[in-house]
C-alpha cells in the first residue's frame, strides 16, 4: 500500500464532523475494497470508538492495517481516505470529550420490508480495537468488576450479533431489550472513556503492554470473550 501515515500540522485545521456526504464517500470506498472479513462504516466507527475511548494510546501506524487493505488508486486518493479516517477518528474524541458520542449503526432488512438498525458491525469494530489492547482491557476487567458493569450494552449487543462467545451470563435479548441496548451505546462508551481518565493504568499495567499480539488476525480468531469475565 502507498503512504498510510497521517501527516502533522494540516490536519488540525480541517473541520472535525464528517457530514452526510464525507460519510458516505468514505463508505463507498470501504465497500468498494472491502473482503469477507473488512470493517464497512460501521465497524470502522466501532474500531475507533474503542481507541479512543480506551486504556492506552494506539497510533495510527498500528490501526491503520486494520482498515485499510488495497492499493489507493493514486495519490490523491490515498490523501483523501486519509482525511477522512483523521477525521473520523477526531470526530469521535470530540464527541466523547462532550457527551454526545452518537454510534454510526448499519441497517438489516425486515421481512416485511422495513429497515432496523444493527449493531453487529459497529460490536465487531468495537472488539478488534480492544483486541489492540487486549491484555490491558482484560487485566482490568478481571480486577474491576466496575468496568464490567459499564460495558454492558455493548457486551450484550456484542454476544447477541454473535461478535463474542462468552460464557457470561447474558441471555438473548428481546427485540425491546435490543433497541434499549442500542439506546445505551452513547452513555456506555462515554463512562467507560471517563473510567479509564479516573482510573488509568497504574505502573503494573503499563509496564506489561508490551505483551500485545503482534497478529491483529489471529487475535480475532481466538476472539472468544476473553474480556468480557
């Protein structure tokens, strides 16, 4: 692939919120390159929500091969899908930072012709980013129950669509339940970003974030609700 980094300096002047039209270039282009197993939209906004919102810094370097698999056509679609990502990544920060994170959810059709929302991509995003950081995430939910507790919709949203396997207690949700776990995602993802600002990562921890999987892929293969306890 061409260039993948963000250059400094020019990208803090661009508007921060993808509008409807950025939005939906940007999906274009991931539908356009995507494979079985590619983030559309919805994954990536997943993917981004939990970087931001979670333990320790994760550059773009190290996030970028998770979304991006094909050649750009040229330079200057390369510089564009670059913005656009920035950009999305900052829209989230800013969000959060004033709690009002709205998830970006994919649709499904319904039998009778109607569309609902769905939070499979969206969950499955939201586990590869922790997947970066696994060991950090799972070491503190395995000694703070708090965090657990916080995370909750998006655990229940996540077993549900089948994103984790977890021998957690969660039973399956009713269509009501569903539409209030979706209702919750904002709230989630907004204590959770305050619980690790209150509660960082003490000594300890920092010094074993070295141990991360080097093999994004193979850490989703063995994906199987290792952080959810």
């Amino acid at each position: 692939m061409s260039d993948t980094s963000f250059t400094q300096g020019p990208q803090t002047e661009w508007p921060p919120e993808l509008d409807d039209a950025e939005l939906e270039e940007l999906d274009q282009f991931l539908r356009a390159h995507a494979g079985e197993d590619h983030l559309l939209l919805d994954g990536v906004h997943g993917f981004l929500t939990a970087l931001g919102i979670g333990p320790d810094k994760v550059t773009p370097d190290e996030w970028l091969p998770e979304v991006l698999h094909a050649p750009f056509a040229d330079e200057d679609e390369g510089k564009r899908v670059l913005e656009l990502l920035a950009r999305l990544s900052e829209s989230v920060e800013t969000e959060v930072e004033s709690d009002n994170y709205e998830p970006i959810l994919g649709e499904v059709d319904l039998d009778n012709g109607d569309t609902a929302l769905s939070a499979h991509g969206w969950c499955e995003g939201f586990s590869r980013g922790v997947d970066l950081r696994a060991r950090l995430w799972e070491s503190r939910l395995n000694a703070d129950s708090h965090l657990t507790e916080l995370l909750a919709p998006i655990m229940a949203l996540a077993v549900e669509e089948g994103v984790f396997a977890t021998d957690a207690d969660f039973a399956p949700l009713s269509e009501q339940e569903y539409d209030d776990c979706l209702g919750q995602l904002p709230g989630a993802v907004n204590a959770v970003a305050h619980y690790w600002t209150e509660v960082p990562l003490t000594p300890e921890e920092l010094a074993g974030k070295g141990d991360e999987t080097t093999d994004p892929a193979g850490a989703r293969r063995k994906r199987g609700g290792h952080w959810v306890h």
